[in-house]
C-alpha cells in the first residue's frame, strides 16, 4: 500500500507539533507572567510636570503625609494638594527656582498643575481612604516607602484579589489608627505583627468587607 | 527542529528585552486591553474634564457663596435647629470675632481629648516652620524661610485668641493662610494646644502649687 504521507511530512508534524506545544507553554507563562496588573502597573512612575520629591519633602524635611494630603482621614480621596499648598513655602524658598516654574506659573493664575495619577481604579470600584487610614491601614501597606521615593512609584498591584488578601487576614497589617502616617512603626517590643494586629483587630471590632457588594456598589 | 526552537528561544529573549521583568520602574502607562467600564462616563474628583473652559471638573465656589461638607439633614427632617456649619454664621467661631473685637476665649470647651487633637494637628501644620516649641525654629528655618515668629513667648500670649485664629486662617505678613488646609475645629485646638504651650514655657514660681513649692531645687 502507497504511503499517503511520505517520511517528510511526518517529521514535519512532529516538528510543527512540537513547536506548537512549546509555543503555546511560552505563550501561557508569557501571558501569566505578563499580564497581571503585578506586571502593568507595578513599577509605573509617569513624568510628572514638576520634579517634586516625596524623599526630600516627605522624607528629609518630615512633613506629614497630611500636611498636603489633607483628605485622606475624612473623605474617600486623599487629595494632591493645590498650588497654594506648595506655595506656603515656595514663595520664599528656591522662589525663582526653574524647577517651580510650573507652580509658578500655577499660582499667577495659569490653570491648575496637570499632574499624571499614578495609583487608579477602574470607575466601577468603590475604594475609600478614610475607612483604611482612620481603621489603622497605614499609607505603607499599599503605596510602599513613599517617604523614600524621588518619584512616586506604583508599588502595589492594586488588582482585586490584592485588595481580598488583606480583607481576609487584615491583622498582617492593622496598627493603632492615629500611626497610620508613620513609616517607621513597627509592632511593640516582644510581639509580632500578626499577634499584635488580631488584638487590633478585635478591640476596633475591624470587619472588612469580603462580599461584591463591598467593593462593587 | 533545530530552527524552530532557535527561533522560540530567540523569540523569547526579544520579549524579555522589550517586557523588562516585573516591578521596572518605567513611565510607560499600564497597557489595558478591555477597559469595559474603567472609564464611565463620569467626572472623578480633581479629574480633567472637558466641558469647562479651564479643564477643571471640579468647579470653585461661585462669589458670595458658602462651601460646606453634608447635609443639614436635622432641618431637613423638620428639625427647627439648623446645622451651624450651614451659613457660619456664628462669627465667634467661624472668625474668631465678636462684632470688631478679638474673642479672647475659645468658643470650644477645652479638655484633654481637644488639646491632644491640637499637638496631633500642630505637629502635622505648623511645627515645620514654628518648630515643636513654639520658638519659631522648625526645619524650615535651616532651608531660607526668614522671620518665622516664635508664637510662645510672652507677648504672644497676650495675643488674642480670636486674632491667633484669623493668623492661621486668613495667614499675616509672610505666613500664607492656612484656612483651605486646617478645619475650623483643628484649628480651634492648636490654639489651645499653643496656649498650653505658652503657659509651660513661661511658668513662674506661682503656677507650682505652694505644697511642693519646697521640692524645688535652683
């Protein structure tokens, strides 16, 4: 009986099979490792109109998350601070410095600073910052050491099952509510974070929500 | 054979050279494939939005009028009370003002939770120029910032209390306003905290009760 296939084709098949199947591995692990938002968005630092520093203003000079971020205790948006802000200082230090020429510019009346959002949600997530920071989540447990950043980095991926984790096990990151601003804090002598963060967690009665309406309203 | 994995494995390092691995610090915007409903047709706070000229969704308040936070829901419900906060009208409070003189005490009773608010909101707001004391030597001053008043010395203690709220809210000579940025209560409570301040760095002889006056030592 004549072969219908003659031996090249059939090592072609092999061939392609093979190449087929390790294609489609790498294509998987490509995608898996490539497309979560651990890959988008962590590490995004757009250029920002004005080469403002978190490390130095923050870090060096110890101003208070708060000092500008004046709504992240009381309302769901922390705020980026208007021009006047920045101006309580900046009208007598570095006043004719080019890197402020932005804030400058600003303040004589040019429109707001068109700074780049660096952390955001999609629109059909409900996310608060009151009920984070004023419940003991500190700033660090999902913006990293902005205190030490030059340049504001997406340091967390800020996907839905990141937000879960810690709604289901808070205690690895609750602390008494008024350090909430404090990198530095560190849980008292002799007890570790999740010991200390469940007896948080029971005195403040701390129930985050696990259900989609929580998140999704 | 060969070729083919040469050219998957070649493949390969081209997408680790373009993709970096995670976490590379990059200003390449996050790559969204279905941005279903991320962007609904909605203004954001402090967001850009078309329709006004100035490309401000958020608007400032028109002239005249008075911006507060809630709901006078009370009044609403047919409460004859109305929320203060609604026209702030009590000038005491809201100007640190009884008709053209300085109220000189705080319109709110002062106690431990208050004055503790007070050192919590003085440390955030004014201790980077005033420094922790008061003397007027925060870290500001070793950056340029000239001429920051030490605000607990003697004669500032003569200041009035509703004058010391228009400073902060309304700002004096160098000093920018820090109304925008300090609610009226907070503010209200570094008053008193300053106050307080100002009282244990001028004490005398006679703020020690006579009792243990003897336990004094030069």
């Amino acid at each position: 009986m004549p072969l219908i296939f003659t031996q090249r084709a059939d090592n072609w098949l092999r061939r392609g099979m093979a190449g087929a199947f390790v294609s489609v591995v790498l294509g998987i692990t490509g995608l898996y490792y490539y497309a979560p938002p651990e890959y988008t968005r962590v590490g995004y630092a757009p250029k920002q109109p004005v080469a403002y520093s978190h490390e130095l203003h923050a870090g060096r000079l110890g101003l208070s998350c708060l000092y500008c971020h004046t709504g992240v205790e009381e309302s769901s948006v922390a705020k980026i601070p208007p021009t006047q802000t920045c101006m309580n200082c900046h009208q007598a230090i570095k006043a004719d410095s080019p890197q402020l020429e932005a804030i400058r510019v600003s303040w004589a009346g040019g429109g707001p600073v068109r700074w780049e959002r660096v952390h955001q949600t999609p629109d059909y997530v409900y996310f608060n910052h009151a009920v984070h920071v004023r419940r003991g989540v500190g700033c660090v447990s999902c913006h990293g050491k902005v205190n030490e950043m030059p340049v504001v980095v997406h340091e967390k991926p800020l996907s839905m099952g990141w937000c879960l984790e810690c709604h289901r096990h808070p205690e690895e990151h609750l602390r008494p509510p008024d350090q909430s601003t404090n990198f530095e804090w560190q849980p008292p002598q002799g007890q570790n974070q999740r010991d200390y963060g469940l007896t948080l967690k029971d005195q403040f009665g701390i129930r985050a929500p696990e259900t989609c309406t929580g998140c999704h309203r | 054979m060969r070729w083919v994995f040469l050219g998957l494995a070649m493949l390969t390092a081209l997408v680790i050279r373009e993709m970096g691995t995670r976490g590379t610090v990059s200003d390449r915007r996050p790559l969204m494939v279905f941005s279903d409903m991320d962007f609904q047709p909605r203004y954001n706070p402090q967001a850009a939005g078309p329709f006004f000229a100035d490309g401000r969704a958020m608007r400032t308040p028109p002239a005249g009028t008075v911006p507060f936070g809630g709901t006078d829901y009370e009044c609403d419900a047919g409460s004859p009370r109305q929320n203060p906060d609604l026209l702030r009208e009590d000038d005491a409070y809201y100007r640190g003002k009884k008709g053209t003189t300085w109220v000189t005490v705080n319109p709110l009773r002062v106690d431990m939770k208050l004055l503790q608010r007070g050192q919590e909101r003085y440390g955030i707001f004014c201790a980077p120029c005033h420094g922790a004391t008061g003397k007027g030597n925060g870290v500001i001053t070793q950056y340029g910032l000239t001429g920051v008043a030490g605000i607990t010395d003697a004669l500032h203690a003569l200041m009035p209390d509703g004058q010391f709220f228009d400073v902060i809210s309304n700002g004096k000579g160098r000093m920018m306003p820090y109304g925008p940025q300090i609610k009226v209560r907070d503010r209200w409570a570094i008053i008193a905290y300053v106050r307080a301040l100002s009282r244990s760095q001028n004490a005398g002889i006679t703020d020690v009760p006579e009792s243990i006056r003897g336990e004094l030592k030069p």
